[in-house]
C-alpha cells in the first residue's frame, strides 16, 4: 500500500507490517495507531533502522540498528 504526503492509509488499517523506506526524526503516533497489535513497522529514523513491535493497543517495543542512512520523507 502506498500513500502519498501523508503517514499511513487510516481507513485501511489496521496494517500487520508496514514498512516505510524514507527517513523521519521520531516514531509518528499516527502510523502506530495503524498497526495491528502482533504486528510490526520497520522504519528509518535518523541514521537508524527501527524495529516496532506492537504488543498490545498501547504498548510496543523497539529494535534500533544503527549505521544506516536513508532520503528524508517529504511531507
């Protein structure tokens, strides 16, 4: 799924994996309320991959591989 100068697709979530491939400065509220709960968000923050797991409707836990470094998102 793709969606274009906004973060997610809210009338389709929730989403198991998403998947952004642009870089952002902080995890965004709005793509972790579309994801499902067991599901995960693989996304580029700074100079950082992380790894989101959600593990319940308020709780998630996160992965950070660093040295990497991706296109900004435009918003």
């Amino acid at each position: 799924m793709q969606a274009e100068k906004r973060l997610g697709l809210e009338s389709k979530a929730p989403f198991d994996k998403i998947l952004v491939s642009a870089s952002i400065e902080q995890l965004p509220e709005e793509i972790i309320i579309q994801l499902a709960v067991g599901g995960i968000l693989v996304i580029p923050i700074r100079e950082a991959i992380w790894q989101v797991h959600k593990t319940s409707a308020t709780q998630h836990s996160i992965h950070k591989y660093p040295g990497f470094v991706f296109v900004p998102l435009q918003r």
